[in-house]
C-alpha cells in the first residue's frame, strides 16, 4: 500500500475521480473541500492524500489545518496508511472525520488515542415533500448583508463544535450559495449549500450550514430556507445530500419530512492535544 501527498487540489480531484464516482455522496466532502480551494478558500494548510494498491486509488484523504483530517471509505490497510503519513508531517492531527471503520483504522496509523466526537447521518433526498407554508420569501446574500451573515457562520460554528476561523472568508467564499429567508424585509433564517461535485455518476449537492437564531426557531422559518435551497438544487444534480447531527432529532425531523433519508453514519474521532 503506498500514500502519495497530492500537491495541488485539481490533481487530487483527477486523480480521485474513480474512487468518488464509485461512491460519490460519502466523498461529497472530500470533493467540495478541493473544489472550494480551487475557487478560492484558503486554509493555514492544505494536504491531499491518496491511498494506492498497485497504482490504483482506493483511499483518499484531505487535511485543511486547522481542520479535522476528513477521509473517504477504505480498507482498514488503506486507512492506517494515510494515518501513518499525516503522523509524519510533523502537526498534530485534531481528529479525524468519516466512516466509523475508517476512522479508526487511521487513528490506528496515527499512533494515538481517540475520543468519541460527533456522530453525523448523512441523508439524501429521494421524493420531495414541499413544507408548509410560512410567512416571508428567500433571497441570496449579498456584500451589504456580510457583517450579520459572518456572525451568524460564527454561531452556527459554535454550536456545531467546528473551529471558528476566518468566517468573514468563508462569507466571501460562499456568495452565490447562501439563502436567507426574510420576514417583513428581516432575515430570519439562513441556508446554503457546498460547490456543488461533478462526478461521472452525476452532480452532487450538499446543503448546509442551515441556521436559525435561537430567538427565532419554532416558526418554520429553516424549514422554509432549506426548502429553498433544495428546490434551488433539484435541477442542478442528480443528488442532493446533507449532514445532520445524530443526536438532534429536532433538526432530523425537518430534513425527513421534506424528503431526505438516513443512508449512511458518520463519526468524528477526536484526537487530544497535550
């Protein structure tokens, strides 16, 4: 088994190309993480990883510190392959983000000990269910709506437990992709979706951040949003996916009854400092 360090993110993309369109939502993230890159996000640091058997790619890997390492399905070999390689490059690895299987098998090649984090599900949407309606109507994200925008990707880190870094970048980054839903001329709530990923199996969308001010929630306003973003998907790839939190059925009630099952888990291995 052989690791290659990638040195750019359109190598990674070409050379990955087979492995994602084999399995194409459980390396959304992978995909949209270099896709992102490409059009201009920037992280303290950039690696892409890719596992090889005989020249063929069956793992992949992308570590943008300071980030979780995230990792596509894999052989266990594959797994502690790529663990053993980004233990050598001299900064510690926070975590590591995929399959339960995988996850631990890189911890494995990293030397370490884990903690349990997060468990995500990941859910695809199959027949679309319109929700009922609410008041207000969607709208994209423009430069005059920055400041607010950025302080609610601040909260929504926050909550999520992800590393609040540079969210007035990522805004930057993401115009074109983020939803509000206004009331009266109000933002009430907020959605967006990644690059959307050409595969030879077809596009595919992942929705998210989807957020609500506390203060807020309870009136139907993220549904709203994130049906929006979704009809605003539908046409554009085959497949529109999303992440949820395993342990909030509020937010899981939502995204079922429009429409997206439960098809695959995810976890987040925690990998202490110190």
């Amino acid at each position: 088994m052989d690791v290659r360090l990638l040195d750019s993110p359109l190598v990674f993309l070409e050379a990955t190309l087979d492995l994602r369109a084999a399995d194409p939502v459980r390396t959304n993230v992978i995909g949209s993480i270099a896709q992102g890159v490409i059009n201009g996000r920037r992280y303290e640091r950039e690696t892409w990883f890719v596992a090889e058997n005989d020249g063929v790619v069956v793992g992949a890997a992308a570590w943008t510190v300071p980030h979780k390492l995230i990792v596509s399905p894999m052989s266990a070999d594959a797994a502690r392959a790529i663990g053993a390689c980004a233990a050598g490059l001299g900064i510690p690895v926070p975590g590591v983000v995929g399959d339960e299987a995988t996850c631990r098998a890189v911890v494995d090649g990293i030397g370490r000990d884990a903690e349990m984090g997060m468990r995500e599900r990941i859910l695809v949407l199959h027949d679309y269910l319109p929700p009922r309606p609410v008041p207000g109507v969607p709208r994209l994200t423009g430069e005059s709506d920055s400041d607010f925008v950025v302080a609610w990707l601040d909260q929504f880190m926050i909550d999520a437990g992800i590393p609040v870094v540079d969210t007035r970048a990522a805004e930057r980054a993401s115009r074109g992709r983020l939803w509000l839903w206004e009331v009266d001329g109000a933002p009430v709530s907020m959605a967006g979706h990644a690059p959307i990923i050409t595969t030879p199996s077809g596009n595919v969308a992942r929705l998210g951040p989807v957020y609500t001010p506390e203060s807020l929630r309870g009136h139907g306003y993220g549904s709203a949003v994130t049906a929006a973003v979704t009809e605003h998907l539908r046409p554009r790839a085959g497949t529109v996916m999303l992440y949820t939190d395993a342990s909030n059925p509020t937010s899981n009630a939502i995204y079922e009854r429009l429409g997206y099952i439960h098809e695959h888990d995810v976890v987040e291995l925690v990998l202490p400092t110190g």
